[in-house]
C-alpha cells in the first residue's frame, strides 16, 4: 500500500509540473563596447618649446648663452611676439604643432 501511495505521489508531482505555466524569456545580448580610437601619437618633431629643447639638447644652460652655437636654437623660437609692439609677449614652454 506505501508504495502505491508513494508511486500515485509521484505521478501526481509529474502531472502538475507539467501543467503549470511556463514562462519563456528570450536571451538578452550585451552590447560590445567599442574601445575609443587612440589619440594620436605625439612625436619628437610635433613638440616643441623651451623645456622640450632643453631635455633634447643635453644642456640646457647653454640656452642661456647669447653666444651658444646654432644647435641650441634662438631666442625667436622660444618667444611670443606682440605683433603689434614687435616686443616680446612670453615664453613657449611647450608647443605642440599638429
């Protein structure tokens, strides 16, 4: 008799299992998120300025000297002149040109 109750047990089990509602859900997809293009590189030649020259020249006291030899620059290119005045407005420290 156990058994039979047990086995009716499980067959009722089954039965509403199965007649329940099942509810069915569609995957969701995840967008791929597209990594952002890198800036562009920034070389030697699109830099520069005063500490940039300094840094590339090996020695920079010699940018102080009136009379340092061509390789270390001039003055025009380190300053920013009034072009109204023709006097000097600043200095360049860094100048990126694109």
């Amino acid at each position: 008799m156990k058994t039979y109750l047990a086995f009716g047990l499980l067959i009722m089990t089954a039965i509403a299992a199965m007649a329940a509602p099942q509810t069915l859900t569609a995957p969701i997809r995840t967008r791929t998120v597209r990594k952002p293009a890198p800036p562009p590189p920034i070389y030697r030649e699109n830099v520069q300025g005063v500490v940039p020259r300094a840094v590339r020249g090996g020695n920079p006291l010699q940018m102080l000297n009136p009379r340092a030899p061509a390789k270390y620059g001039t003055a025009e290119q380190s300053v920013v002149i009034d072009p109204e005045t023709g006097k000097w407005k600043g200095i360049k420290l860094f100048e990126i040109i694109f």
